[in-house]
C-alpha cells in the first residue's frame, strides 16, 4: 500500500510517497513543487493543485496525509500556508483518498521521539528509517516523507494482522 505524505507551502509544497507492505516500508518517490512569485496566488495554487493530481494519477496511493496549520507569528503568512494546504487537500479529496491529518509535532514525535525536533534532525531520521542512501532533499520533501511515515506508524499494525489501517482520529469526513 502507498502513502502520500504532503508538506503543504505556496512556494514548495513537498510530497513524498512511501510504499509498505508486511515486510516494510520504504520510499517510492519524493520531491517538491516550486512555484514563483510572479504570477498571483491563484496561479501559484492552480499549479500546485495540477501537479499533485498527476502525481496522485500516476502513483496510485491509497492514503494521502497532511501536515495540519501550525501557529505562526505572521497571521498572513498562515492564511497563505492554508490556501496552500486546501488546494492539496482537494487534489486527494477529488482523487477520492482518505484524507488524515497530523500536527507538526505529531509528526516529529513519530519520527524522532522528540516534538521539538529541528529540520536536519527530521531530515536524518527519515534517510536513516527508509535505508536511503543520501539525505532526502529538501527539507519540504523531507518533511512530507516524515508525514507519510507518521501515518504509517499510527497504522503498521493492522496491516501485519491482515486488515486494513484503522482510520485516524482527525479524518477529514465530507
């Protein structure tokens, strides 16, 4: 089975899809989706909207997760980061996948054991827990690996006794 874990921003939005099965997981695909400043936020969320439906077109994942809006001093810069956030959240949702939602420090505590983990930290464990042979970069990327794997962690189990992951808490339902 395959998750797409997404790292939601204006300018990179990461993604990264792990694939895993009774005898592991491991990394699929990662990387990000750049967009300039030039055109208008519409066409900057338009663009992210187009390539991560194709990457869901193309790979097939059963489970898209998400980092969910962390607090940020810059209330703009918040906003911007949930347009960003519901643009992707659509692409899954129109690609009819289950939707599951993580806080940053859901996703550091999974993956490191500390919440307050730093981004090199994030980017170390994710290389050292899908056996890669470099860091994952960038750090968006990383990220979204981290929060596919977060999900996966929340769910292995039910996989090894042969049924299908439990849904999470804080599923998006429509």
């Amino acid at each position: 089975m395959k998750i797409l874990g997404i790292d939601p921003g204006l300018s990179a939005c990461g993604y990264g899809l792990i694939e895993y099965s009774n005898a592991g997981v491991q990394c699929f695909d990662y990387g990000c989706i750049y967009t300039k400043k030039n055109p208008g936020v519409p066409e900057r969320l338009e663009k992210i909207f187009d390539e991560l439906s194709e990457i869901i077109h193309t790979n097939k994942p059963h489970f898209c997760s998400i980092e969910d809006i962390f607090y940020h001093e810059n209330v703009n810069t918040a906003i911007i980061m949930g347009h960003a956030r519901g643009v992707a959240m659509l692409a899954a949702r129109r690609a009819k996948l289950q939707i599951f939602e993580y806080t940053p420090r859901e996703i550091k505590m999974s993956i490191t054991g500390n919440g307050a983990a730093s981004k090199q930290q994030i980017q170390a464990m994710v290389k050292n827990l899908l056996h890669l042979e470099k860091m994952p970069t960038p750090y968006d990327a990383a990220d979204a690996l981290a929060v596919a794997l977060c999900h996966y962690h929340r769910n292995r189990n039910p996989l090894k006794k042969g049924i299908r992951p439990q849904r999470a808490s804080n599923k998006i339902s429509i």
